[in-house]
C-alpha cells in the first residue's frame, strides 16, 4: 500500500543512504544532550559539511554538492523520519544560502558560500520581528545609508541559528519612510559587527535542540556591499525564495505522517487493555485506515509538487496548497494518535508525543495556515 515513487533517480537514492547513516551516527545519539544544552554542537556542522550534506544543490565551483532540489528533499525526508530537529541543515542549505547564490554579487559569493558548504559559516535568515510577522512589510528594523555604510537598527525575533548564526540575511527598511514593498531589502550582517547582540534563546514548546533566538542591531555599520540585490529588491527577492521554504515543510510534513502513522501501528499492536491489543478494537482501526488515506493523499501531492518543483514549474499558490494540507493534515492525526497511545503518548521519550510537540510550529513558521489559505484564496 505504499506509494510508488518516481521521483529519485538512483543518485538521490544514494544520498538518502549517506544522509541516514549520517543522522543515526552524529545526531539521534546526542538529541537528549543538545535538547538540554538548547543547541546543536558546532562541530555537527562541520562532519555534515565533509560528508557533503550542506548545501547539495549548490555549484561544485563554490564547494557544494552539483546536485538538485531532489538532494534537498531527501536529506529533509530523513531528517523528518528520525525525528530529528535540533540541526537546521535544510533551513541553512536550501532556504538560506540560495538568497546568496541567486542575489549575491560574485565576490559575496565566493566568500560565503563554500564557507557556507563546509559548515565553517552557519546561516540565520532574520525577517520576523516582535511587532509584525505575517505581514513583512510592517518590518521596522532600519538601514540608513551614510556614506558607503550602512547602519542598521532595529531588533528581530524568534530567529532560527539565532544563538549560532555566523551570517545572518537581514530584512530591513532602506527606506525608513516608505510603506510599500519597495522599500525593503536584505543585508547580510556577520555576527561580529560592532553593535550586534543576541538575545535570549527563546523557550519553545518543542523542537528544544533548536537555537531560537532574538537579535538586536543597535547602530551595527555594514558596507554597503553587504546588501544582497538591489536596493528595494528585498520584498521581491522573499516572495521567490518562500515557495522553495514552505515546499521543504511540507515535505518533511509528509515523512512525519507516515512515520508517526508506523510509530502508532508498532505500539497499539503490542499494548494490551482488556485482555486484547489496542489495535483489536474496531475504532483503533478506523482511524488509523483515515491516517493512512490521509499519509497517501498528502504523500501523492506533495510528490506530485516535488516533480514539478525540479522542473521548476512549482508556484506560490501551489506551494501554499502542500504546506496548508500537509501541516493541518499532520497535526489532527498526530492528535488522534497521541490519543490512541494513552498516557504513554503524553509522555516525551515516545516519538509520538515529541512529534506533538515539536510539529505544532509547522502551521505557524514559515507563513501561517491563515497566510497560505490567503495566498492560494487569491488565485481562486
Ligand atoms: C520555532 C520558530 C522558528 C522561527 N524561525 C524564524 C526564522 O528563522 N526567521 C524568521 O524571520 N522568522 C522565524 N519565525 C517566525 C515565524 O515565521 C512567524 O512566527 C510567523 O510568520 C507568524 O508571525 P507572528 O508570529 O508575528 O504571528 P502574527 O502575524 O502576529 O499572527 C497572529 C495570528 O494572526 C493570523 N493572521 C495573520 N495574518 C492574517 C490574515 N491575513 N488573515 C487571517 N489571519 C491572519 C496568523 O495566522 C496568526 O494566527 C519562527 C517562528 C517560530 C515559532
């Protein structure tokens, strides 16, 4: 009953192996350990690097992997499938250094980008700030040129790599006056400029491994060659690179489905309640058939938009469409199978109630439910 997938060709197949052997050796061990320290070791970043997992699809000439989005999608896939959330690779790889590979002039990016590859330099994108999220252009953190510098001020929150982050993307207003999307534009800002801080690491409900924090930029001078595109091109640059975040989310969405729907089947089918198994029960049955029907309804389309994405075809709307249905799709059966695990489910060392806790975010990061229902309602 499995979906038969057409999309991997035997390359992207190998490195699905190469990325598993990965995620068993360096993370699963150490998870409980960087859930108390808050943060993943630095060192992770580095073994990921010399085994090729960051940024696979980009360039070899600038020390990536040559490879394409079908890279990208795996090494999400097994992260998703162990559970494992604490490394932020794809954020890094496939969300972030694109912004350099795409906008960056030739010089920035010969400098970040094999840095970016070897894990020597990790990456934070900084949009959100405590006044606005969904809506970004009521961003406030400004960038005032004076001279060939520009001096940014402002703060931002809840900020993935926040606390390790060597390059973080800054969305700030070069037009302090302006209102519309033209006023916005990115500007990279290295962690060790005069003036830049980092706040506390933000104390979430799940996903503990994961640096979030907020930063603050209080007078911090970049050259103006820091900023990445044209001056007013900012707005412009995020609605392109957000359908490519939102798709990962709903990739790794798909994989959570199905592997929570195989952590439940193991479970109900060994715990005994009234002399027979939870599974012997005809409603224990009915609602894992409807979470099966759902894991292939969302693993068909999500695979379908995984295909039209490599051939570049995958639009806004349709990336709302996989991240809106496969997230609200995961978290209601994560909630029926939290139920069917009793009060074994409540409890945090059982995979099914830290995909409770550590999914919920995936309907919020990224663009809300409330966005994606926005942007695929306009096209109607
Ligand atoms: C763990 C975590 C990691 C994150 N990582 C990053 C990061 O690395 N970089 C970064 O920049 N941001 C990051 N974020 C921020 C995230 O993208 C925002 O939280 C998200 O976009 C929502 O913004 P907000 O929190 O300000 O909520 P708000 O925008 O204040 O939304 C509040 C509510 O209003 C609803 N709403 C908003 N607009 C509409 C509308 N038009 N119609 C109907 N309802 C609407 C929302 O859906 C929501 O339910 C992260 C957040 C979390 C929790």
């Amino acid at each position: 009953m499995e979906v038969q997938r057409s999309v991997y060709r035997e390359d992207h197949e190998m490195f699905r192996t190469t990325a598993r052997r990965f995620i068993e050796r360096e993370c699963v061990p150490h998870t409980d350990a960087w859930a108390q320290a808050g943060k993943v070791d630095r060192e992770l970043w580095r073994k990921a690097g010399r085994e090729g997992l960051l940024c696979p699809m980009l360039p070899t000439e600038y020390g990536g992997g040559g490879g394409d989005f079908g890279h990208a999608a795996v090494l999400s896939e097994e992260m998703a499938r162990a559970g494992v959330t604490g490394p932020t690779f794809g954020m890094h790889s496939d969300i972030i250094a694109p912004y350099i590979q795409r906008l960056g002039t030739e010089e920035q990016k010969q400098k970040w980008l094999p840095r970016c590859a070897s894990g020597e330099t990790i990456l934070a994108i900084a949009m959100t700030e405590p006044g606005t999220g969904s809506d970004l252009k009521g961003v406030r953190t400004t960038a005032v040129r004076e001279g060939d510098e520009y001096v940014i001020n402002g703060s931002k929150t809840f900020i993935s790599n926040g606390l390790m982050a060597d390059l973080i993307v800054v969305v700030c207003k070069t037009d302090p006056k302006g209102s519309g999307s033209k006023a916005m534009s990115l500007i990279l800002v290295e962690a060790d400029r005069a003036g830049f801080r980092r706040g506390r690491k933000l104390n979430k409900v799940g996903q503990p491994a994961q640096d979030t924090a907020e930063l603050f930029f209080d007078n911090v001078r970049v050259p103006v060659s820091n900023r990445l595109g044209g001056e007013g091109e900012g707005m412009y640059a995020l609605m392109h690179e957000l359908p490519q975040e939102r798709f990962l989310i709903a990739l790794g969405a798909a994989t959570q489905l199905e592997t929570c729907l195989q952590h439940t089947l193991d479970y109900v089918k060994d715990r005994r309640v009234f002399g027979q198994t939870v599974w012997d029960f005809q409603n224990t049955k009915f609602k894992l058939a409807d979470i099966k029907a759902q894991a292939v309804a969302v693993r068909t389309m999500v695979d379908y938009y995984l295909g039209e994405h490599m051939r570049r075809r995958l639009t806004l709307e349709e990336a709302a469409i996989a991240k809106l249905f496969s997230t609200e799709t995961l978290g209601r059966a994560i909630d029926e199978m939290v139920q069917l695990h009793g009060g074994y489910g409540y409890m945090l060392e059982y995979p099914i109630a830290r995909a409770f806790v550590d999914m919920r975010v995936t309907r919020i990061y990224g663009g809300t439910s409330e966005v994606q229902r926005e942007l695929i309602a306009r096209k109607l």
